[in-house]
C-alpha cells in the first residue's frame, strides 16, 4: 500500500535541500521502502542522483513547461508501483517565473498535486528568526501544506532546542529534524550547476553518511506520517502504455550526454518508437536497425577530445544524414553536430559537421530560462505548432553558414523575442529542451518521421 507523497522544499537555494532529500530517500530505501523521486523544475542533473540512490527513474514535475495536465501525467506514471514519493523542490519553495507568481514553483506543484511540504531551513546564525522565516511561509499562501520542517547546518544542541522552541511557540508545522553542520557532505558544483553522479560523486560511502545522518538527526516516522497525506495521485486519460514497437531511435546516452526529460522518451515509446541507447563517447559506431537519432544535452566540452577521437560514431552520424534519417539535437546535441568545440582553455576539437557553424565555450553563462518555442518552418516537427522548454548553456554558435536554416521563434517568460533553431534537411538542432508533455503533436510528429523510413540504418 502506498504511504503518500512528500515534497521537500526550502526558502531559497543552497539550504541543504538536495543533500538533505538524497538522505531521506536513502534512510527510506534502507527501511524496505519502494521510493520513487521527483524533481520541480527543469533540472537535469538532481534526477541522475536520485535514480541512483533509488533505483527508480526521476521524473521533472513543471507547472509552466509542462501544463497540468502534463503533470498530473508524469505523477501518475512515477507513482505507479512506489511505496511512496520523494519530490524534490527548486530553488525557493515560493520562486515562480514573471512577476512575483509562483507559476513554474514548488508551491505550484505542492498545491496541483496536494503534496504537504518539508522545509529545509539553514539555521546558520538563527534563533527565533528561523521561527519567523517559517510563519511568513506558512502564511503567504494557505493552500500549500507546510507540514514540517528540517533545520540543517545546526550548531550545537543547544541551538536545536531553541529553533524547536521558536517553532512550537509561533508555528503550526513540526520540527521533524535537525541537521548538524557536518563537513564533507557538500555537493561540489560545475558551470551547469551541480556534478553528475557518473563523476563518482555518489560513492557507496557518500551514500551511507547522507542515510546515517538523516537516520541520525531526522525523524523519518513523522516524515512517512506527514507524507501519508498527500492526496492520492489521479490517473488522467492519456496515460499510454508502451505498444509494439515500429522503428528504432538511436539516443546518445553516456557521460558526455545525459540530459533528457524522460517524458519525452516515454511518448516516444507509446507511439511504437524503440528506444536504443548508444555512447557518441565509447562505442565503434551507430546502432544499426535504426531509424532516427536522438542527441540531449550534456557536457559534449568536457569529453570533446575523446569524442573528436572516435571518428567511427562520427562517421555513422554523418552517413545516417545522407540517408535523410531524422536526426534531432538539444544543446550539448548541437554542439556535437556542429563542425567543432572550443573549449574552456582555447583548444578546437572538430565534431560531426552537420550544422554549418563552429561552437564556443565562455566562461560566463550565455543564457538561462524558460522558452516557448513557435515552429515557422517545415521540420521535423508541425510548422505553427507551440510548444515550451528550458535553456541553460555557456556556449554559443558562431555565424552561421549557408545549408541551415532557422526555424524557431522563441518567447521567454517576460515575452521577450529571439530567433533560433537550426534546421538543415531532416536534422533540427537548437540549445532548447523541449517538453513533449508541453504539445503531445512534436512526440506525435517526430515519431511519424522515423516511421517513414523505409530502409534503417545499416553500417556498409
């Protein structure tokens, strides 16, 4: 039987949160428990963590790219077969896009799917303020479930005793932990945030002291209690099983691309498409059978020179354009399909060629949010069609040369205007992740494009 859902948020970013929820997933794994993690938001690299201490597939949660709908959907997919459900918030639990609103929040997804709410509160340099932090939150908005609270970074017993005291005295929800400051439990970053598991980050003894310190310091039972009131998940219409399968898509998978919405997968597959991973990076060359190439996103740069070296995935990538198999490429894909990288330290690697422009690492960010994406020419996806994602890179495209087109306006979230998306024959590549929960015609779209080959890849 099912024991719930719980979402653990905090009041801005760098709180603990993430250190503080793979914890809890793992004391709950150790206690038998079938645990199944989420993640608010469009980060890619929290769910590699999670399905690692897991052993289950982390899904993004996104009121804005996702609609509703949409969530409901990868909540019910998720919740299938879980004894219960982790979601991990984003940034603060209040932070939405535009002005102020919590469209795109943790908050937004607590209060659609009725998930009480853990906060994680750093209590560096707090007493009864840490009780005042809590009431502002409790207050703002009624309808999200501020069920309980862990402080982390605590100093002393001392100090725990007086943060619960201030609690108890001004606050409704329950102190369910106290985290002490420990050295040695810091996720170390990268420029597209935090590190990927495939680092070794998440080592079996990293592991073990995240679990024994929540055992040791959170109350696991009241938290399994606060999560047994989380509304039951619905089951909207929609929801498709994978069918038999018509044709093969070949997805880049491995330590150079790793980012991927697994809806977008899964849509794929509901519409007959096979699924069949491959490594850019370690493999002599494309899967054959194949009808279509899928590339996400990654850290194509920081693996540039070993995928410059294997000429024979290159060499397959590029025959599979001459054959007008569609090839599709999110950021790090782009990159790879451009004719090189330039990375941090000035060096040029050469990649596969196929989108007529060089690409640059820059040691400042070059872009961050959400977009909505209208398609103005004919590709692999509906020309007109809407549909919206995220963008996150500190590359950028030099010009472009003659063979591409552009065939993306974008929208950001303030309504600003951008022109973007490349497409050159049956290849699209753009820096946006889309969403196919966002507008189910580009899944639907992009399937029948690989349906229509007739002859698949085969390696001469």
């Amino acid at each position: 039987m099912r024991k719930g859902s719980v979402i653990i948020s905090a009041p801005w970013s760098g709180s603990g949160k993430t250190t503080v929820g793979m914890g809890i997933m793992a004391a709950l794994c150790e206690a038998g428990l079938s645990v199944q993690p989420f993640k608010t938001g469009p980060d890619f690299i929290d769910p590699q963590y999670h399905r690692k201490i897991t052993g289950r597939i982390s899904r993004n949660l996104d009121g804005w790219m996702m609609k509703p709908d949409g969530v409901h959907k990868t909540y019910a997919r998720g919740c299938a077969g879980a004894d219960i459900c982790v979601v991990e918030g984003a940034m603060g639990l209040m932070d939405g896009i535009g002005k102020g609103g919590i469209r795109g929040s943790t908050a937004e997804i607590a209060k659609l799917l009725g998930i009480p709410v853990v906060l994680v509160i750093d209590a560096r340099g707090m007493a009864g303020s840490a009780a005042a932090v809590l009431k502002g939150f409790e207050g703002i908005d009624p309808d999200v479930n501020i069920a309980g609270v862990i402080f982390n970074r605590v100093g002393s017993e001392r100090h725990a005793a007086m943060l619960k005291a201030a609690v108890k005295r001004y606050c409704g929800a329950r102190v369910i932990g106290a985290v002490p400051r420990e050295e040695g439990l810091e996720m170390p970053s990268r420029h597209l945030g935090l590190t990927t598991d495939i680092d070794g980050i998440l080592t079996p003894e990293f592991i073990r002291r995240l679990r024994d310190t929540v055992n040791k310091h959170v109350d696991i039972g009241a938290l399994v209690k606060i999560a047994s009131t989380a509304k039951e998940a619905d089951t909207p219409r929609g929801i498709k099983t994978a069918g038999p399968k018509a044709s093969a898509l070949a997805v880049a998978m491995d330590e150079a691309f790793c980012f991927y919405y697994q809806d977008n997968l899964d849509e794929l597959e509901s519409l007959g498409i096979e699924i069949v991973p491959f490594s850019p990076l370690k493999d002599g060359g494309l899967p054959e059978n194949i009808s279509g190439i899928y590339f996400g996103g990654g850290y194509p740069e920081m693996y540039a020179r070993g995928l410059a070296l294997n000429d024979f995935v290159m060499r397959d990538v590029r025959e599979a354009a001459r054959a007008a198999l569609p090839i599709y490429a999110e950021c790090g894909g782009l990159m790879y399909l451009s004719e090189g990288i330039t990375d941090m330290e000035g060096v040029f690697h050469p990649m596969a060629g196929l989108i007529p422009a060089r690409t640059k690492m820059l040691h400042r960010r070059k872009a961050l949010g959400y977009r909505e994406v209208t398609i103005t020419g004919n590709t692999l996806f509906p020309k007109g069609a809407t549909a919206r994602g995220h963008e996150f890179h500190y590359s950028e495209p030099g010009p472009m040369g003659r063979g591409a087109r552009c065939v993306y306006k974008l929208n950001n979230a303030f309504g600003e205007e951008a022109f973007e998306g490349y497409a050159a024959g049956n290849i699209l590549a753009s820096y946006v992740h889309l969403h196919f929960l966002s507008n189910r015609r580009f899944a639907q779209s992009f399937a029948d494009k690989i349906k229509q080959i007739k002859t698949p890849f085969r390696r001469a």
